[in-house]
C-alpha cells in the first residue's frame, strides 16, 4: 500500500471521534477535564463568593472571623488590654467585650488605664458592673504579657511622647501590638495583627457588639455576666453618641442587639450618678470666666486635678447649650503638666478634627496632632515641658490662657483681645 492511500484510510478511520481506539478516547478525555475542571471549580467558586457578597452581614461576618483567626493564632498567650485615655463608658465597654472574646481561646487578659477614672458616671459603670481594671504604676511588670491590645485610640504608641497626658510606660520594645479597635479618625499607619477602624461608627462598642452578634461566641440571655456586659456596651454606645442623637447605622443595629440583654434598670442608674463637687466647681469656674466671640464660647478654668480632668468636658457640654452658642471651648492645666482642652459643637459647618488641627498643629517632636475630634465634640493636649517648673503659677495660667485664645480667635478670623461677656 502507497504511503498515500494508508494516510487516507487513517483519516477516514479517525474522523469520528467515537471510533478513537478506547485506550486513545480515555486519554483525551481524561486530558480534557484536566484542563477544564480548575476553570469550572474557578467558576463555581466565583459565583459562591458573588452569592455571599449580596448577603448584607458578609463583610460583617468575615471582619470577625478574621478577629477569630487572629485570637487563634495567639491562644494559650496573656494579653494587655490597654484604655489610653481616660476611662471612659466606651473605652472601658470595648476593653470588656474584647477580654469576652479572648477568654475562648485560653488568653488571659488584663484591662490596664494609665489614667485615673476621674468621672462619677464612669466610677459608678465599673462599681455596679465589677469590671476587673487596674490603673497603671511603676512597678506594674508588663514583660509578664506576651502581646497587647488597644482599644477606642486611634495612635497604636503607648510612648509617653505620643500622649502628654500618659506616664512614662516600661513597655517591652519587642511586644506586638495584636489589634487595634476604634472609631476616630485615622492619625496615620498602624502595624498589628488585626486592625479595625470606623469613621463611620458613632463609638467602639458598637464594633464590638457586631463581632459579638456576627462571631462564633454571642451573649446569652441566661447568663448574668452577659447581661452584665451586654448593658455597659449599650451604656458606651449612649454617651459616646449623645443618647443616640449622632447614632450612625451600626449604632442603631448594635443597640437592637443589645437590648436583648441589657439590663435598662442598671444603664438608668448608672447615667443618674451625681457630680462631685470638685466638678461643681469648674462648672462654676467656667461660667464665671466665659468669653463670648460670635456663635463662640470659651472659657479657661485654671488648675485642674488629674482626678477631676472630666469636668473640662462636662462644662464644655453645659456652655454649648447657652441661647446664641452653637460651640463651646473649655481649657485648664492639669497636674502642672499639660493643657488638656474640649470642644462641643452643635454647628452643622464646623469640623472639631480639622478645627483643632489647624489651630494648634503638631507636635514637632512627636510628629503628632495635639488636637483633634469627631462629629460634634474634640479635644487637645499640649505638654507644657519646661514650663511645668514655673514657680509663678499665676503668671503661667496667665500665659497660657492668653496663648490658648489668641491660637483660637486667630482662627476665627478675630482680634486677639475679647469682651468678658456677662451672663
């Protein structure tokens, strides 16, 4: 036969697929799904992912299940819990929740503050509550812990230099940072294993309670120490957004949750604590120095106590609620070592991050903003250093005070020199 004619046959003999030799036929068929089954399983899972992106609790879900994965990787370990600032209903809720969680994966872990808890509301949520925290002193061996966590801060240093109000912290350079939970504006890059920052929640403890609603460990109705839990979130929720007034929707939906669980007799009580009168009298203080510029009010109130540092805030909150005021700026030294200032807004226009931002800058040293803010309320810091030696604590507040309001007038486009105004 002529190499022609064979190759004619040949082809004639294969141009059926279905007449392929059987040993040939499984060959290219197994050939075939090799290249087409990754493709189809690529497919499949694309359309599952689709699927699950449409329900609304996926991201939801998957933040906490990627809090879960970290908590896993460090079980068995002793974790710090840190409050940077003053402790405060949402601060101190966040910590709590955070410690809940830790506790299924054999962490323990320890709530530390470095300021005191200077507020009555706030003394009386960690008294009626029985929250475990312990204030921060020099012979506090922190090397005991393998790693910390922050919570309701958006500055992941725990260095004194990042925070004038802060004591100096014997913190081993080598401890991590494991997570990083807030609402505040971002301030720059935080390195940690877990980091969750939401400008658009209205306090940190509505983050937790979503990872408590959406997570594998959620609060249970029959147990006292859920409910426990359960209303000093709702509390924190309260008062960081002013009875829910500047509540955003994770705010709503976290207190939804947490109604469930909550004991309300409790959260009524602790938010009718009464003030103390070192705090009376800064009230008192600030009404008598007020100074009116516009819609402006400020108000300097001299030497202020660490312990009684809340007062600032309150009389800030009482003097914005004056007819014709819509924002409220109330300053004092405290302890002889930093300014420590807060605004209360109720404008529409004013941005208290931005505003406090440009009118007292960075910290040159730091790298740090000494003011800053969120939605209707903000607050600065300013190290005094050198100044803090000055005999003449008279002529000091007097400086500072004319410091503090020349800073802020500028801003508003005024003359330094004001009119006391009369009530």
């Amino acid at each position: 036969m002529k190499g022609n004619d064979k190759r004619m046959i040949d082809e004639q003999s294969y141009e059926n697929e279905n007449e392929l030799p059987v040993d040939d036929m499984r060959s290219k068929a197994i050939q075939e799904m090799e290249v087409r089954e990754p493709i189809d399983q690529d497919i499949e899972d694309l359309s599952e992912e689709r699927e699950e992106r449409k329900d609304p609790c996926y991201f939801k879900r998957k933040k906490i299940q990627e809090l879960e994965k970290c908590f896993k990787e460090c079980e068995g370990q002793k974790m710090l819990v840190v409050i940077k600032g003053p402790p405060d209903p949402d601060s101190i809720a966040s910590a709590w929740a955070h410690c809940f969680i830790a506790q299924y994966f054999n962490i323990e872990t320890q709530i530390i503050h470095f300021m005191p808890i200077s507020h009555s509301e706030n003394k009386a949520l960690v008294k009626a509550l029985r929250i475990n925290m312990v204030q921060y002193k020099k012979d506090v061996d922190l090397s005991y812990f393998n790693c910390y966590a922050l919570v309701d801060t958006p500055i992941a240093g725990l260095k004194s230099e990042h925070d004038p109000s802060m004591p100096k912290i014997d913190l081993p350079q080598d401890m991590p940072l494991f997570s990083l939970v807030d609402h505040h504006k971002k301030t720059g890059k935080v390195h940690g294993n877990f980091i969750d920052i939401r400008e658009n929640a209205g306090a940190t403890s509505s983050i937790y309670a979503e990872y408590l609603q959406y997570g594998t460990y959620t609060l249970s109705a029959n147990s006292p120490s859920d409910m426990e839990l359960a209303t000093a979130l709702q509390h924190g929720i309260r008062t960081d957004t002013d009875n829910f007034f500047l509540a955003r929707e994770i705010d709503w939906e976290a207190a939804a949750y947490l109604s469930r669980f909550a004991d309300r007799d409790l959260v009524r009580q602790i938010s009718s604590s009464s003030l103390t009168a070192n705090t009376m009298d800064i009230l008192q203080h600030a009404l008598e120095t007020k100074e009116i510029k516009d819609n402006y009010i400020l108000a300097g109130v001299g030497y202020v106590r660490e312990t009684d540092r809340d007062g600032i805030a309150l009389a800030a909150d009482y003097l914005v609620r004056r007819e014709g005021i819509d924002t409220a700026i109330v300053f004092g030294i405290i302890g002889d070592q930093y300014i420590h200032g807060s605004l209360r807004t109720r404008s529409s226009t004013l941005d208290p991050d931005s505003f406090l931002k440009d009118v007292f800058d960075i910290d040159k040293d730091t790298g740090q903003h000494y003011g800053g803010g969120r939605f209707d309320k903000g607050g600065f810091q300013i190290p005094l250093r050198i100044f803090s030696d000055c005999d003449d604590k008279n002529l000091l507040w007097e400086l500072v005070s004319k410091i503090i309001k020349s800073k802020i007038i500028k801003r508003l486009g005024g003359k330094i020199s004001m009119a006391e105004a009369k009530s």
